[in-house]
C-alpha cells in the first residue's frame, strides 16, 4: 500500500490467492450451515462491544491510516473512525431488534379471521462483497 501524495510505501500486505479465498468461503459454508456452531445473540453482541471497545481505543491509529492511505485530510479520517465505532455498536444493538420479528396484521378479512402471521429474520449465508471507495 503506497501514499497517493507521494508514493512512500505505507505497509506490505499478503492478499490471500483464489484458492485460499475459496477455502475460507468453503469454511464459512460448512460451519453456516451447522447450527450447533452459531454464536448466541449474547455472545454475537459481547464481541460487537469488544471490537467498538478496540476500535476506539486505537482510533487515532486508524485515523492516521486512513488519511495516509486514502490521501484524506486528518480531520475527515477522523470521523470516519467515529463512524465506523458507532457503526459497530448500532449493529451490537440492533441483534436484539431482529431476533424479536414483527407481527402481521391478520384478522382485517373473514379468511384472516383467527389467524396469526409473523415474520422472523433468518440469516441467508454468507455475504462477499469488495466496497472500493475513493475519496478524491
């Protein structure tokens, strides 16, 4: 990774290979579909917390990061980081909010009369994504 102001080498990173990425996707299945190996909605929300806790503890760290690598003034780095803890802790918060589903009305017509309907968030897999972005 170089600094797009003047080209100094920031950090050396190792990319993992096709078939390395394909191992861990393969990994990630497997235990996905093991419910036995899923973190409760408690420890889910304890690790949340946790990462926010060391996110924000080494903030000006990645802030420097941040602007060194992207070419972002200071300052804007800076909120990202404050972003990115609060990110964090809306998703530890909102654990409780998706397992709770939500109620559909029923009852409105003669058919519904005596039924109950409801919905209930179920996790599909997992999710690869590359989210680029630049900020020049």
């Amino acid at each position: 990774m170089t600094s797009p102001c003047d080209g100094r080498l920031i950090k050396t990173l190792r990319l993992q290979t096709i078939e390395e990425a394909d191992r861990m996707l393969q990994t990630g299945q497997r235990l996905f579909k093991d419910r036995e190996q899923w973190l409760s909605a408690e420890r889910r929300m304890v690790i949340l917390n946790k990462l926010a806790e060391l996110v924000a503890a080494q903030a000006e760290d990645f802030a420097q990061l941040i602007a060194s690598e992207g070419g972002k003034p200071l300052r804007d780095a800076r909120v990202e980081v404050s972003r990115a803890v609060a990110g964090i802790r809306l998703a530890a918060q909102e654990i409780p909010c998706v397992l709770r589903g939500q109620q559909i009305p029923m009852g409105l017509t003669p058919e519904t009369h005596g039924r109950m309907a409801f919905t209930l968030y179920e996790p599909i897999g997992q999710v690869v994504a590359i989210s680029a972005f630049n900020a020049k």
